[in-house]
C-alpha cells in the first residue's frame, strides 16, 4: 500500500511539472507579432540613441576635464615660476642691504 502511494504521488508530481514547463515552452516557441516587433525594434533604437548620446557628453566632459587640468598645471607652473622669482629678488634685495650696511 504504501509502495502505491509513493508511485502515486511521484505520477502526479510529474504531471505537474509536465503542466508547468508546456507553458513556458509554448511561450517560446511562440513567434511576435508584426507589432511587438516594431516596438521592440524602435526600443532598441530609442536605446542605441540614449547610449551614444551619452557616450558622447562622456566625451565632451572628459575633454573638458583634461583641458582644466592642463590650465591649472600650467598656472601652477606660471605661479611657481613667479615666486621663484621673488625669492631671487627677494635674497638680491638682502644682499644689497647687507652690502650697504657693510662699509
């Protein structure tokens, strides 16, 4: 009796799943329509159109980036080069004023 019971159960348990995969079978196999096509068609595209625009302000603002750091390296450049020249003009200056005091 028991033996029966668990050929049973396992016979319904694979009816089950026979019914549950013929579905998701039969869905795949099933082929679009005219119209889902062509709304999957312009979504794609629609996709395609957002994803290069944004590759190219990616580019337009990677661009800029690299122009702003090439200014900002090159007013430190300037910056540094005018301090340096203070610093010569400054220890010029003492020089002088010790030279002066000096006789």
């Amino acid at each position: 009796m028991t033996k029966s019971r668990i050929l049973g159960s396992v016979a319904i348990a694979a009816l089950i799943g026979a019914m549950a995969l013929t579905p998701v079978a039969s869905r795949a196999s099933t082929p679009s329509s005219p119209a889902e096509q062509a709304a999957t068609a312009e979504l794609n595209r629609n996709i395609l159109a957002a994803n290069a625009a944004a590759e190219a302000r990616s580019k337009v603002l990677e661009a800029q980036y690299q122009e702003q750091i090439r200014q900002q390296a090159s007013q430190h450049e300037e910056q540094k080069r005018q301090w340096e020249q203070q610093q010569q003009q400054y220890l010029a200056q003492l020089k002088g004023n010790e030279a002066n005091r000096d006789p």
